[in-house]
C-alpha cells in the first residue's frame, strides 16, 4: 500500500473509527454475519452501493 493512501485510511480512521455491524450475509434471509466496517453512512449504517460514486 503506498504510504500516502495509508497515512489517509489512518486520519479516516482516527476521525470516524471503525464499527462492528451485523447483517445476513450473500441473501436478505442468509445467516447473521458481524464485519468490521472502516466506511459506513452517516447513520452508522452499512454503506448503500447504490449511492457511491453517483456523481462523476
């Protein structure tokens, strides 16, 4: 990892630090799986793939 994308992820981290969310995993009825998430929405919620990069 270049050292400049890893002093970035570390300020990311040190501003909005890391939370343990659990979800189903591969289907909405899929068995309960906990992830870390180092990105998540302002709700603190899994981010919403629909809404990355919807601007260019």
């Amino acid at each position: 990892m270049p050292e400049v994308v890893a002093h970035a992820l570390a300020r990311h981290i040190t501003q909005r630090p890391p939370i343990e969310i659990t979800l189903p995993w591969k289907t909405p009825d899929g068995l309960p799986v906990t992830a870390t998430l180092l990105f998540y929405s302002r709700e603190r919620k899994a981010l919403n793939r629909n809404y990355s990069n919807m601007y260019p």
